[in-house]
C-alpha cells in the first residue's frame, strides 16, 4: 500500500478542482488528472473557488494527463463520471499497482468495476456538499456536512490515513465503519435531485421551497426503500427526507450536477441512480413497484440525449 503524501485527483470538474484547491492550501502534493483526455499535455492553472460566505481561496495546480505517468505512487481520488468507471478500472490496473483509490461519485455500485479488476485498496466516499463550475477558472462550493468515507477493500488504519491526508479545513473528512447504508442514503436523495431538478430546470432549493416538488420527491424516496429493504439496507423515510430537505434548505441556488451536465451537452450519471434502482427492482420482481423513479430517469436521459442532438 502506497501512501506517500501525493495526491492525484482524477477528474477536472468542480469537485475535483475544489478539492485540489483546498488539499494544496492546506500544504498538500496535488495533481489534477484528466480523466477523459490522453493528449500528453501538461501545465500549472490557477484555479480559484468561490466559498459560500464570501471566502475566496485560489492555488496554482498542477493538470496533467494519465500518459505522463507510468505509476501512480500515492492516493488516486476519483471524481470523475461514474459511466466511465469500467474502462478507467482497467487503464488504472498498472498504474496503481498498491495504492489507495478513493472513489468520490454518486450512485450504486460505482465501485464493483475496481473490484472486479483486483484493485487490493478501495474506499468509497459519500460527499455531503456541492459545487459548480462559476467560469474557466473557478468554481463556487458549498459543504452541507462533514463527508464519510468507508471501506470497500482495505484495512481500517489505512481508512484512518486515507481521511486524514483527504480532509481540509473547507472540506473535511471522516472514518465511517459502514458506508453501504449511507452510499444508498445518498443514491436515494440522488434519484430525487438528478431527475426532477434537470427537469424543472430548477436549483436544488426546489425542495424546501416548493411542496408539490417535495411531494414528488417523496414519492421517489418511498419506491427506492422498497428497493433498497428488498437488498438488505434497512433505512427510515424520515431520515431521508430530511437529508434531502438538508440539502435543499444549505444549497438555496446550486444546480445539481445533471442538469450542468444536461446544459453543457454532457453525458449523465442517471445510470448510477434511477436506472440502477429500476434494474434491480427488476431482478428483484419489483417492477411495478418504482414507476415514477423509472420514469424520471427515463426523461432525464431523454433530455440529456435531446439536448446533445441539438447540437450536431
């Protein structure tokens, strides 16, 4: 297991220039890595993130590409699309080797692709904020809560490392013993915010300000613990709608991830979220039973894929 004080953050987004920003404040060896392009390049940016109360923090990072590095000798931190999990899973294997990878992404078993390929180090973060991209260089960020960080395959003093190298004072860490109830926790609060936002056009207050949406939220909370009760993951409505309402009420003016994806003709993660839900009600016999969480989904990715025709 490699855990030399480097970071390498994969994915230029706005969770991953954020995180860059903060862990290179906080004295921190960080590189951002392209996910999605192989071109060779590499330069310093300055990137800068606007804090939600006023504080601006900015830092030269390091962006490179996955070519320019034959090992990746530290902690590999994914914030990169969840879609393309399986073949970043197998262009990693070699480069990994023993280090630790952190997985930073929404949705339902975003990790079997790194467990499928043998990786001995996984961990699997839940993140309690939001952020987004305010121009080329800079993105705006608000945390709602302090983000766990479990287990996957792995020791728990490395888990210990893990949060400690990954924690700043703007976005802070923590060790959780079981992630699973808390990654579905979230996939659920996740089918409500990445369908019926992208679809309203809406920011994530919609919730707490708006009934009819929160009923609709609802609805899809109650279909996806039918699920989830069905797998094993024993949740309360209760809990879940005021996470979701939590959210909501902290990030008044924040669009959720989707609908920029959706606006800048990007690909989705709703395969993560809502599909997930529905195949596995399906292998469950369940069909019938997650209707709205299907349909949301549906047209979510309808859109995405009209919106992306428009522009041929």
């Amino acid at each position: 297991m490699e855990l030399n004080g480097k970071i390498f953050i994969i994915g230029c987004g706005a969770i991953g220039k954020a995180l860059a920003v903060f862990l290179k404040v906080a004295g921190k060896d960080v590189t951002l890595v392209r996910g999605s392009v192989n071109d060779g390049s590499d330069r310093v940016e300055t990137i800068e993130v606007l804090i939600h109360g006023g504080l601006v923090l900015k830092s030269d990072i390091r962006i490179s590409t996955l070519n320019n590095f034959p090992e990746l000798n530290g902690m590999v931190v994914l914030t990169t699309k969840s879609y393309g999990n399986s073949q970043l899973a197998e262009g990693l294997r070699d480069k990994v080797k023993n280090s630790p990878v952190v997985i930073l992404q929404n949705g339902l078993g975003v990790e079997q692709p790194f467990e499928n390929q043998g990786y001995p180090e996984i961990y699997r973060a839940v993140l309690f904020a939001t952020s987004q991209v305010a121009s080329d260089d800079s993105v705006s960020f608000k945390p709602v809560s302090v983000s766990p960080v479990g287990r996957v395959k792995g020791g728990v003093e490395t888990l210990s490392r893990v949060v400690e190298h990954l924690s700043s004072p703007h976005f802070e860490f923590r060790a959780e013993n079981d992630i699973l109830p808390i990654v579905w926790k979230k996939a659920i609060i996740n089918c409500a915010f990445n369908s019926i936002c992208p679809l309203l056009e809406v920011d994530n207050g919609i919730f707490h300000r708006d009934k009819a949406a929160l009923e609709m939220a609802e609805n899809v909370i109650r279909e996806c613990l039918l699920v989830a009760n069905a797998r094993g993951i024993n949740l309360d409505f209760n809990e879940i709608r005021t996470g979701l309402l939590q959210i909501s009420r902290l990030s008044d003016g924040q669009f959720i991830s989707t609908l920029q994806d959706i606006r800048n003709k990007k690909r989705t993660e709703i395969e993560t979220l809502n599909f997930q839900i529905a195949e596995m009600a399906d292998s469950l016999g369940m069909t019938d039973l997650v209707g709205q969480t299907r349909l949301l989904g549906m047209l979510t990715k309808l859109k995405a894929d009209l919106n992306f025709k428009v522009t041929e």
